[in-house]
C-alpha cells in the first residue's frame, strides 16, 4: 500500500517513512460526590499499540464524602527507523468531612 496524501511522510512501495507519534492525554475532574475522567492514546506507526484505563468512584458514607478518578493512558509507535512512547498517569482525590 502507497500513501501519497500525507505532508510529513515520504513513501515507498511496502512502508511508510517517517511519521511516527505516539499521544496520550487524561482529563480529570473532582468535586463533593462527584468524579469524572476521559482518557486518549493515540499512536501512528508501522507498529503501533494503545492501553487506556479509567475508574471514578464516589463514597458518601460515614461523616466523609470521598471522591477520586484514577486513569493511565499507553502509547507506542515503531518503524524501521524509530521507537516512540508516551505515558500518563492521573489519580485525583477529593475528601470532604460532612458535618
């Protein structure tokens, strides 16, 4: 396959040249009895691999309200040139005592 369209690649009959990207990025967002995440892994590569993984959980029991979003994102891209990584790790906790 020959990809011609691309501004950053050159080509040749059996690969593409250049071009390798791996990304990950985590949103994370806590507040009292609330918790949310996104997470993204994007990797461009004749060999390419993403792991994404997101938890959010809320407690209100007891006198304490606790909220957390925990998230890990993995990229890696390779070509006969090149090896890329990218790697996120997120956890946000909120605590709030009730009164």
């Amino acid at each position: 396959m020959v990809i011609n369209d691309l501004d950053y690649c050159e080509t040749t009959e059996d690969s593409i040249i250049g071009g390798l990207d791996a990304i990950t990025d985590i949103q994370t967002y806590v507040a009292p009895g609330y918790a949310e995440i996104t997470t993204a892994a994007s990797a461009v590569g004749d060999e390419s691999n993403t792991f994404t993984q997101a938890q959010s959980i809320v407690d209100d029991t007891g006198r304490t309200r606790i909220s957390k979003a925990m998230g890990e994102a993995f990229a890696t891209a390779r070509d006969k040139n090149g090896f890329m990584l990218s790697y996120q790790k997120n956890i946000a906790i909120l605590v709030r005592h009730n009164s």
